[in-house]
C-alpha cells in the first residue's frame, strides 16, 4: 500500500463497531429486493469489494415489521459481516417512491412517522444490523421540514428554525430510546439548500448529535473542492463525518481524510462500477481498477427504466456469483 493511501485503511470504533477502514458503501437503490437472493448477493459483494461499512438503499418504514422482520432481514445482515464489512440501512419515512405533502400531514400522521422510526431500529438491532440512518437529505421529506421554503406548517413542525428542527430531532431521540446504545445512529444531511445556510446545518448538526447521533452523512460534501463542505462538521462537532461526492479517485479520498476534512469517504457509483474499489487500491492494483466514467446509462438509467441497476463497464454479471 502507498504511504498516501494508508490513511483510508486506518481503522475506526464507532461506539462499539470497529470499522476495518474509512470507506462506506453509500445507499444506492439498485432495485432488487433486499431480502432476496439477488438484493443479499448484491450487498454480499460490496461487503467482499472491502468496504468498512456497507449502508443498504433507502427502505421505507412501514415495511418493518411487515415483510422486513429481524428474520428476513438477519441473512442480510449475516452476509454483509461475514465479509467483514459493518451494516447499516437507510431509513425513509414513508415507502421510497411515494411522495407525502409535509404540510398536509396531521400531527397524527407524523407522530405514526416518529413511531416508525422507533419500530424499524428495533428490528434492524434485533437483525443484527449495527446501524440505521434516517435519510434528511437532497429534499426528500425529512429534509422538507428543515427547509423554510418547503415548510409552510404553523404547528410545532414548522415556522421558527427550531420548529423546522423538530422532527428530524424527534425521530433520533424515538429511535435511540427504542434500539438503545447497542444502534449506531448515522444521518444523512445536505448541507446546503434553499433556503437555509451552512450555518443553520451546523446548528442541526448539534442538536441532532446531542439527541444521539453518531456519525454525520454530509451529502453532498463537495461545493469548490473535495470535502469543502463536510470540513466545517469535522471541525465544530465530535463524531465521526462521512464526505460524500468525489471520492471515487484514491488520492482525493486519501488527501481529505489526511488533511482532517471527514473521518470516512463513501465511494458511490465507483463501488457500483467496481466493488473490488477497495481491495485493489490496498493492494495497489490500480490499472486493474474499473473507472465510472460518469455515463449515467447503467445506474441512472435503469433506475429509471425501472430495471435492476448495473453498469455498462460489466463484462460479466458480478452479482451471479454471490447468489446462494
């Protein structure tokens, strides 16, 4: 390994998880279903690439307890560590693919949402999953409520900047006071949005890490230059910040974590492209790596086709030989 790449292979304890290195496996729906064969196969392999923490796409929460039970979810979560990777899921409020008006919601419905949230950590810690992470991010609905000209509601859920607060806060106590110490709580934030400023997210970013949480998704991290915009979380607050955006070159990633900008670098479409991402910059076979070009044809583009989402780098099917 080259000196400039061994910081991306420190490892990191995060309450009790160790992490084996500093790079994450974001969410990224792929639209197989996570508990079939294919969904486990799918995460098996970027758990095999050498990630540290592999964190399953976003899954809404009225499927817990449904067809998502600790039992269906255990294989999962079992293939994933026996790879040596930590797991957590991402958490969305409502079945990903739908949408919800946040101002018609009654204070009923969103205290069901705060419920869900409790019950899906629940059954995520009783899978043996390390981790949960609500998605509050890139203006889907946890991340309305935080945005002033998105919220319009004149409750306790809107208004003032500590109403547009209010859930976001609400859901990581529900969820600490349900799972316990034994969950780690990450969440995912976008920094910068309309209407609201780096200032107000590091505002958030305090009262959310004060009711629990321990590990910030800054999402994305990169304005100007890599990890710009996780840098001001890394400094002001005291948990661990993953830089999302810009990581897929092994320099970048190894100078952002080097210089103090983030504490673990999630590689997205680059793991998508290539799941053996890790392996192959720790053993530096770098010509052997196959590069994202950014062409949006296999993810993007069968994600909107409603098909199974691959690349077009693929020679062959990497998934079939995960399938059990």
């Amino acid at each position: 390994m080259k000196p400039q790449h061994s910081d991306i292979f420190s490892p990191l304890k995060v309450r009790h998880v160790e992490l084996r290195n500093r790079i994450v496996a974001p969410p990224m729906v792929q639209l197989r279903p996570i508990t079939s064969p294919d969904g486990i196969a799918w995460y098996r392999r970027l758990a095999a690439g050498g990630a540290g923490l592999v964190i399953i796409e976003a899954t809404g929460i009225p499927h817990f307890g449904n067809e998502l039970t600790a039992e269906t979810l255990k294989p999962l979560a079992d293939a994933i560590h026996a790879e040596g990777a930590a797991v957590a899921i991402q958490l969305f409020p409502i079945v990903f693919g739908t949408t919800a008006d946040l101002n018609e919601l009654t204070s009923e419905q969103i205290r069901d949402i705060v419920a869900g949230y409790g019950n899906a950590a629940t059954v995520c810690r009783d899978a043996g999953i390390d981790g949960v992470e609500p998605h509050g991010a890139h203006g889907y609905l946890l991340n309305q409520f935080f945005m002033p000209d998105r919220n319009g509601r004149t409750d306790e859920y809107g208004g003032s900047f500590a109403d547009r607060c209010e859930l976001g806060l609400e859901v990581v106590e529900r969820i600490r006071g349900s799972a316990g110490d034994d969950m780690l709580i990450l969440y995912r934030h976008t920094p910068v949005g309309e209407g609201y400023t780096l200032e107000d997210s590091l505002d958030y970013a305090e009262g959310l890490v004060a009711e629990g949480v321990d590990v910030l998704d800054i999402s994305p991290a990169r304005a100007a230059t890599v990890a710009d915009l996780a840098a001001p979380f890394k400094k002001q607050l005291p948990v661990p910040v993953i830089a999302v955006n810009g990581m897929n070159d092994p320099d970048a990633a190894a100078e952002a974590l080097r210089n103090g900008l983030c504490d673990l670098v999630a590689v997205g479409r680059g793991l998508l492209c290539d799941a053996e991402w890790p392996n192959k910059v720790r053993e530096e076979r770098f010509a052997e790596i196959v590069k994202c070009t950014d062409c949006n044809q296999g993810c993007f583009g069968n994600l909107t086709k409603g098909q199974h989402v691959a690349c077009v780098h693929w020679k062959d099917d990497p998934v079939a030989p995960f399938v059990v």
